[in-house]
C-alpha cells in the first residue's frame, strides 16, 4: 500500500507568503501570532510546518505542540510538549537564563509539584523561554489543534497574544474554523489588533488538478486523466487530504495505474473499490489489515485520535506483542503514526482525525457503546490510576476538599501501562467513554477524579470545566449515588476557592448539603462543606457570612470536635475576626490562632499549623513586634522542615515587613524577594517589591522607590492581576505624597476610589486604608507646608484607624500626628506614656517624632537642659530615614524658638539645607522664614536655583549652567546662547562641558535630548 502526497505545497502561496513574514519579523523583533483556520484536512498543518520549516532553515528554533487528546483536553499539554522540545538538545537555555521562571517551566511539564502559582505566572514563563530561545536568531511556537485545548491553555495563549509584540517570537496556531472557546480567543485578539486571523478556503478546480498532478509525480495536470480529475472534483471538493486519499484508494485498487514512459492510465472503474467518500477510503485501508489490525484500531478510535495503546489492546483482547506487530502495520498503511514520543512512550496517534471518525462511524451504535464501555473498564481495572481514590480530607477534619490555601503537591501518579500520561487525561477519557455507553452516573465519578488531578497539575480552569460537565452528568442521572454527588460538589467548591471564583459558592454550599443531610452523611462531613464556604467567604472579604458558616460547622461537630477539625476551623475563624469589626477581633483572634497552632503542632497538621501562625503574627503585630518576628520565624522553620514552599516565602515576607516597620531595614525583604523569584513565585514577588517600595520612600530613597514600584507595575500588568495593579497605584501615591506632589497623589487615589467601589483598600494592602490615606494625605500636607490641612488629615487618619485596632501602631502616621498636636498644644504627657509611647517606639519612621514630642512637653515645663537631651537622643539612628529626622527639625525648632531651649537655629538651618536638597522648596523657604524671625543671617540662594530638576541638583547643576542647557534643547547655538546670557562662547563651551561630566552624556546630542526631556515634563 502506499501513500500519495505533494512535495510541493499548492494553492497557498498567499498564505505561506504572510506566515513567511510574520516569521521573517519575529527574527527583527517584531513578534506577532497568527491563527490559521480551517475545516480537518484543509492543510492547516501542512501550511504551518512549511513555514517552521523554512524558519529552521534560516537559523530560528521551533517549538511544536498538539493539544488533540484522548477524550476532553489535556490541560496544558500543547504547552507542556512545545516546553519540553525547547529544552532539550542544542540550544537549549542555560542554567539561570530563565531566573525566577525555570520552576514554574519544570512545573508546566510536571516535572516538579505545583504550589498556587497563578495561571499568568505560567505564561510568563512559556513567553520568557521564547524570548531567551530567541534572542538570536528568532523563536517560532507552533501549536496545533487549539480546538482541542483546555481552558488554561487557552488562557496562556491569549496572553501570548499580547504580549509577543517585541519579542522575537511568533505564534503560530491551528484550529478549526466552527464555534468554540478558541476561535472566540482568535477573533477576539484580532479585533484587539494583537494577531491575524488566516482561514483557508478550499482549493479551487485548478489548484485541486495540480495537487492531483504533484502527488502523481508530474508538474502539469495534463499528465492525470480526465476521469481521475472529474471524480476528485465530485469527491473532495477541495479538501487536499481528501484528494491524497482518494488517489491513494485508486492506486491501491489498480484502478490507476502508471503507464510507461509517463502519464497516468485509468484500467477500471474509478467507482468501483473507490470509497465515495473519504471515510470510505480510509476503511479500505484499515479493511487491508489483519482482523487482530482491524480490532485494535476500532478500539482505539473509541478511545480518540491520540489512544493509550494498552488499553486499546486490552479492549481488543490483544497481547502486547501482537498489539506493536498490528501498529507498525498501521503505520505502513498511514493510518496512524510513525511511532510514539519520548515524551508520551505508551500512547500513539491516528494519521488523522477524519480516521478516527471514519472507523467510529463504520460502527454500529451497539458496537460503540460496547467498545466505549470496554475501554473504560480497561482504563480502570488496569492499575493505570490507581492509589487516588483515597478519602482526602481538610486537614485532617474529615473527608472533603484541600485546604483553600494548600500548595498542589503531587498525589499517587497513574503509571504501569500508559507511560505515565496524567491520570486526569485518563479519567477523562475514561468519563466521556462511560457518557458514550450510556453511564451518566459513573462518569461523573471519573470526571470528580479528572478535576481533582487536573487541580494538582495546576490546571484549575479545566478542573472547574470537568466538574461542571460531571455536575451537569448527575443531574440527568437518577441513579447517582448521593456520596458520588456530595463529592463532586466537595471538589468544585475547594476548587472554586483556589480560583478565587466564589461567587457560585453560597449555592452550591446549600446544594452540598442538602445532598448530605438527605443522604444521611456524618456531621463532619457536612461541617467540612460549612469550612469550604467560611474560607470562601474570607476569599470574597464577607466577614459575617464566613463566621456564620464556622458557626455552622461547629454546631455540626458538637461540644467535642475532633482536634483535626477544631485546629482547621480555628484557623480560618482567627482569619475572620481578625478582619471584622468586631470591637474585641484582636484579641479574640489571637485566642483563636494561639488554640489553632497548639492544636495543629500537637496532631501534625503543618499546613494548618503555618496557616494559624501567620494569623498569629497579624495578631501580634501591633502590640509587640518582637514577639511577632518570633512567630513568622516558626512560621518559615515550619514550611521548610514541612517542604512548604508557599508558606515559606509568605513567612519570609512577614519578616521583611517587620524590618520594614522596626528599623526600616530592606535585607530581609529581599531575601524574600530572591526566594520568591527562585521558586516562581510571580505574585510574592510583586508583594515583596511593594513593601520594598514603601520602605524606600521611608529611607527618602526616591530612585530606589521608583525602580521596585516600576516593577510592581510591571508585574501586575503582564500577569493581568487588577488588585495588584491596585496595589501599585498606591504605591504612587505614597511616591507622590513623599514628594509633596498632591496632583499626583490626588489623581493615584481617585484611581483607587473608583476601582474599589466602596470596597476597602485595606483588603488590598493587608492592612488599614490608614496606611495609604492617612500617611499620604498628611505627609504630602507637610510637605507643601500645609500644617492646617495636615492636623485635619491626620485627624481623619486617626479616626479611621481607631475602628481598626488590629493595625494601631504600624501605620506610620501616627509619629508625625503626634509630635503636630504637642506642638500645638493639643497632646500632653497621657498621650506619652503607656502603651501608646511603647507602640511608637517600636516603629523606626514613628520613633523620633515620639522622642522630639517628649522634648517639646520638657521644653515648655522649663526643662530645656532635659528637653535638647530628648531632642538630641531622638535624632540617633534616624541617618536611615532623613525625611523623618528633617521634619522633626522643622516641626520641634518652632517650640524651641517659643520656649527658649536646644539650638533651634542649628536645626532650622540643617531642615532648610535638607528640603532645599530635595527640591521641598515650600518647607525650606519656611525655615529660612522662621530663621528671619529668629535673628539669623540666611544664606541667598542664586536667582532660579529652585527652578533646577532635582535629579540635576544632586549631581551639582548651578543655575546658569541649567540656563545654558534650556537654550540648547531650544536648538541654539553657542553663539546664540552667549548672546542670549551675555556670556563669551569660550564660557558657554566650559559650561557644556561641565554639564556633559556632570549628566554622564557624551556628547551635544545627548545633552539636546535631556533638556527636551526636562522641557516636556518629564
């Protein structure tokens, strides 16, 4: 037997010539994506390999991956496969080239156990393995069947779509053209002009004549006979495998035979032994195989056009030796390929999909549903997905689902005769061969054990979409077992809350436990339902209803709960009131936190366990920072002698933060920072360089400030994560604040207002709205010499805070509130003395002006040799945050001027040198006021030096050398300027000179285009 095709692609050479292009750019930098549609066997692949082809040939790697599966997708397996052929072989990235990505590569391919990565820290990571194989020549990922991926693939592609302009990379996808999640993906990104869409027409007569001309062997149609052409016409219509397989069923049947010398000869009927349709001429060559051949492949056809052959054989009642022997058969007849992958060694793939559908349909509905059934009962009874359908439990509190904030570790894999594929890809198959034969009930059984292993493989999409196909099985099916629908329900709950998508949530709950009560289920059953929904509840920040679900749960398990089920229930419950407004949440969820971490460490629940401990430290916190740090390190020797990788890095932040807030320290942030990137912890990450970015702003390190939030920026925007993109708006804010710039801090948090809703920006940052509101309002007040406005901020600030006690004392507002009301009189000693005092002197930023406001009370008692003592101890150790150590200055040397004690001259005059520095020129000219006021000489500043950027100030710019350089973006020449200053050319030459060494440019050109910058703003 043979198989007839072109070496000679026909009838495409307007598309090959776009996708050659898109290719040709991608090698330039100008990465794209292009969809190619079109019915099965229009020549979607063969179009795309000639491009990959010609992209090999011209120095650019190539990364392939299908998603056409067995049954439903495979979540992720097209990106998986187009993973792995790009880390393997020559080329290959190097250790380290990926950074932060590499675990999250190693977990897309299942090489390494998930632990919450989001789904776009996984698309990051395919884009950076494009960009890094590409950054030479070019990178082209080619990905095939997207009418057959799974919704997280889908999701990874879309963000490839965005985000491959720029990169040396294209995309290029085939699917089929009729309705579906893909094709809405592709025609939604081109509408957004991010790909193109290419959909291929069939051929027309005369490229259909040459396509029969070049798989006979010849150049011209004339050469194929008449007959011939007529019937491909009449047959194909156009569809190129369709007129492949025709001519190889008339070779085949000697129907059509070569003559002598050249040309082609009809000797029979081209009717007879030829199939009228396609179908038809795929099964004559499967009827040319042996019985065993023709057994096995219908076998597999039920199994889908990617089949497990084992189970195939197994169906077929096949040994495995027999079963290889008929494969290779098949393989020779082009039936199904070549051979397996490395990759997947126990499955193989039908030629084609018309093949599969060719033989299913040959069969009778009986057949099938017999076939369907054997093939599930082989999938099951062949230990190929055994050791998963053990009870999981929440946290040991009974059977139910994972815990809402458990990293996916790895349950027992399938393994034994599929080659170790997913065991959820198995029941799936399983599932929908069940629904095929009639059994609704039992494949929504395997459809709970497909989500919970796609949930495990990181693929929670899918796991929602193969719950709700199984969800929607039992509904139809009177004879579901009530535990088989309690499960299911249990499992799309959990999974739900690991999505974040708990809307649905309430309803199902109810669903779940009415299935429960009616079926008669324990009550720790039914009271695992109620946690589900209580951290649920905590997801969607619903308070009340989360406690009103723990109080179900507990009423359920009685006056003597288990101590599995207290410790996960105390848990959450801590989480719960803490962020309540309850007036006793404090301490009644440390009580909480504290019962939980006994009860976890006593009974071996880690996760729990580091759960319960960081509440505990949140509770912690604001009473004694000390005893909080001792905590979260619990917390991260716990996830490390556990293998909690999550847990670990959520601990090492902690820690960061306390820095952050006790001495204003930033080595411990990014410590925790490299963990999270070592590990691909995209969202830790961005979380880390938020604190970072705070912790600038304090130390007055503007630059720094500003690189990490354009990180965070960054991140957010390329993970498409809208809260954290929240989060970097309030970073901006506390930048702007920190520079007295109030149109920026007012047009940061009128962002924020309006994305809320409402809603509290303390769900955001973890803490207070006082943390935003309060310091930016009230600094940046300061800062544009405001006092007035300031005092009534920081009122508000305070007022706010006082209904959230949980965060008193860590806000960082509270230092400069204070000392502003002693100034004026409005604070006493009550107010320095207990656990107020304490509070402050825990917190670096609050610190001094909790020690500046002490020696304003000694001042004005006539204590003034005690008060400069005060003055003076306060300032030690505040080199680190100059910010706050120069508005004590200016705040304090009022009072001391007033009441005649310290060196309020000395000190005005270091705050007016400082806020000058720094371009606060509002609060110096302040200083230079009150020095007026005191008698003192003030130093004249040259005419215009406050009109000189900041950024030109610190490298020492004087006033005329910036005039010098304001004429010359104006595009004067030196003899132009020098008129214009009265200065001599020579001068004007040493200045531009001056301004080249200071500015680090190299030259006149540079120097145009920094001063351009400063004239547009910038």
């Amino acid at each position: 037997m043979s198989s007839l095709s072109s070496s000679v692609l026909v009838g495409r050479e307007p598309e090959r010539d776009l996708l050659t292009a898109a290719v040709r750019s991608a090698g330039e930098g100008r990465g794209s994506s292009v969809f190619v549609l079109g019915e099965a066997g229009i020549g979607k692949s063969r179009l795309v390999e000639e491009a990959a082809d010609a992209a090999v040939r011209t120095g650019l790697r190539v990364l392939r991956g299908r998603a056409a599966s067995a049954g439903r997708a495979v979540p992720l397996r097209p990106l998986a496969e187009a993973v792995f052929s790009g880390l393997r072989g020559e080329g290959a990235p190097a250790d380290g080239d990926l950074g932060p990505y590499e675990p999250l590569l190693s977990r897309l391919c299942g090489l390494a156990p998930q632990d919450g990565a989001p789904l776009v820290g996984y698309a990051e990571a395919v884009l950076r393995l494009l960009g890094t194989l590409g950054r030479t020549g070019g990178c082209v990922l080619v990905l095939e069947d997207l009418h057959d991926a799974d919704a997280d693939t889908l999701t990874i592609v879309d963000y490839l779509t965005d985000n491959l302009p720029g990169q040396r990379a294209v995309l290029l996808a085939t699917l089929r053209g009729g309705p579906g999640p893909a094709l809405d993906l592709a025609e939604a990104a081109a509408s957004r002009r991010a790909a193109r869409t290419l959909r291929l027409a069939r051929l027309g007569p005369a490229h259909t004549a040459e396509l029969a001309a070049r798989c006979l062997g010849h150049d011209d149609a004339g050469n194929v006979p008449a007959a011939v052409l007529d019937r491909l016409h009449a047959v194909s219509e156009g569809v190129p495998f369709v007129v492949e397989e025709l001519l190889t069923a008339m070779v085949d049947g000697g129907n059509l035979v070569r003559r002598r010398g050249d040309g082609w000869a009809v000797t029979g009927s081209l009717n007879a032994h030829v199939p009228a349709t396609v179908a038809a001429a795929v099964l004559q060559r499967v009827d040319h195989l042996e019985p065993p051949g023709v057994a096995l492949l219908e076998a597999a056809a039920v199994l889908g056009r990617r089949f497990p052959v084992d189970v195939a054989a197994r169906v077929a009642g096949l040994d495995r030796a027999t079963a290889l022997r008929q494969l290779r058969h098949a393989a020779r007849a082009q039936l199904v390929t070549d051979g397996a992958t490395a990759e997947e060694p126990g499955w193989h793939t039908f030629r084609h999909a018309l093949t599969a559908d060719a033989i299913t349909h040959r069969l009778l509905p009986v057949e099938r549903a017999a076939l369907c059934l054997a093939a599930a009962d082989a999938i099951e009874s062949a230990d190929a997905i055994e050791g998963i359908d053990a009870a999981e439990s929440v946290d040991g509190a009974g059977p139910g689902p994972r815990d809402a904030g458990r990293p996916a570790g790895r349950a027992a894999e399938p393994h034994g005769l599929i080659g170790g594929d997913s065991g959820d890809d198995l029941y799936r198959l399983a599932a929908e061969l069940c629904v095929a034969g009639g059994q609704r009930a039992r494949a929504a059984v395997l459809l709970t054990r497909a989500g919970r292993q796609a949930v495990l493989r990181g693929a929670l999409l899918t796991a929602v979409e193969l719950l709700d196909r199984g969800l929607e099985l039992t509904s139809g099916a009177v004879d579901a077992p009530p535990e088989a629908v309690a499960r299911l329900l249990e499992e799309l709950l959990g999974t739900l809350v690991l999505t974040g998508d708990v809307q649905r949530v309430p309803e199902l709950g109810d669903r779940l436990d009415g299935v429960l009560t009616a079926w008669g289920a324990p009550p720790a059953r039914r009271a695992a339902g109620f946690l589900t929904r209580a951290r649920a509840a905590a997801t969607a920040q619903q308070w009340e209803e989360g406690l009103t679900a723990v109080r179900r749960a507990r009423e359920l398990l009685g006056t003597e709960p288990d101590p599995a089920s207290r410790a996960a229930l105390d848990a959450v419950a801590a989480h719960l009131v803490l962020n309540s407004r309850r007036p006793d949440r404090l301490e009644s969820a440390r009580a909480l936190a504290e019962g939980a971490v006994a009860t976890a460490e006593a009974v071996g629940l880690p996760e729990v366990n580091c759960k319960a401990l960081n509440m505990l430290g949140y509770c912690l916190r604001p009473q004694d920072l000390a005893e909080a740090e001792n905590v979260f390190e619990r917390l991260v020797a716990t996830a490390e002698t556990h293998a909690l990788p999550v847990w670990r890095i959520r601990g090492l932040l902690e820690l960061g933060v306390l820095d952050r807030i006790r001495t204003t320290g930033t080595d411990r942030l990014l410590a925790a920072r490299k963990a999270a990137e070592e590990t691909g912890a995209v969202l830790m990450t961005a979380w880390a360089d938020m604190h970072l970015a705070q912790a600038h702003v304090l130390r007055d390190e503007h630059d720094s400030a500003l690189e990490s939030a354009r990180r965070l920026r960054t991140t957010a925007h390329r993970l498409r994560l809208p809260e954290v993109q929240l989060i970097g708006v309030g970073v901006d804010a506390i930048i702007a604040a920190s520079r007295g710039d109030r149109q920026k801090l007012q047009a940061a948090l009128h962002t924020m207002e309006s994305a809320l809703a409402g809603r509290s920006a303390g769900a955001l940052w973890g803490y207070a709205d006082t943390s935003v509101w309060g310091w930016a309002h009230g600094i940046c007040s300061l800062l544009r010499e405001e006092p007035d406005r300031a005092m009534a901020e920081f009122t508000e600030a305070d007022r706010a805070m006082r209904a959230l006690p949980s965060t008193r004392g860590v806000t960082g507002f509270l230092g400069p509130y204070l000392l502003l009301r002693t100034v004026r009189g409005a604070a006493g000693w009550a107010e320095l003395d207990g656990s107020v005092a304490d509070r402050l002197t825990q917190v670096h930023w609050d610190r001094p002006f909790a020690g500046w406001s002490r020696a304003v009370l000694l001042g004005r008692e006539g204590r003034s040799a005690e008060a400069a003592k005060a003055a003076e101890e306060a300032l030690a150790g505040t080199d680190a945050i100059p910010l706050a150590r120069h508005l004590c200055l200016r705040l304090g040397a009022s009072a001391a001027l007033a009441d005649g004690w310290g060196q309020p001259v000395e000190w005005l005059r270091a705050a007016e040198q400082f806020f000058h520095d720094r371009g606060t020129t509002r609060v110096s000219a302040a200083c230079r006021a009150m020095l007026r006021e005191a008698g003192s000489p003030v130093a004249r500043r040259r005419e215009g030096h406050d009109t000189i950027p900041q950024e030109l100030r610190r490298v020492g710019v004087t006033a005329r050398e910036y005039e010098v350089l304001r004429l010359l973006g104006r595009g004067l020449g030196n003899q132009e300027i020098a008129e214009q200053l009265f200065l001599s050319p020579r001068t004007v030459e040493k200045h531009l000179a001056s301004l080249r060494n200071r500015t680090d440019r190299s030259g006149r050109a540079a120097l145009i285009t920094l001063a351009r910058r400063y004239a547009a703003g910038q």
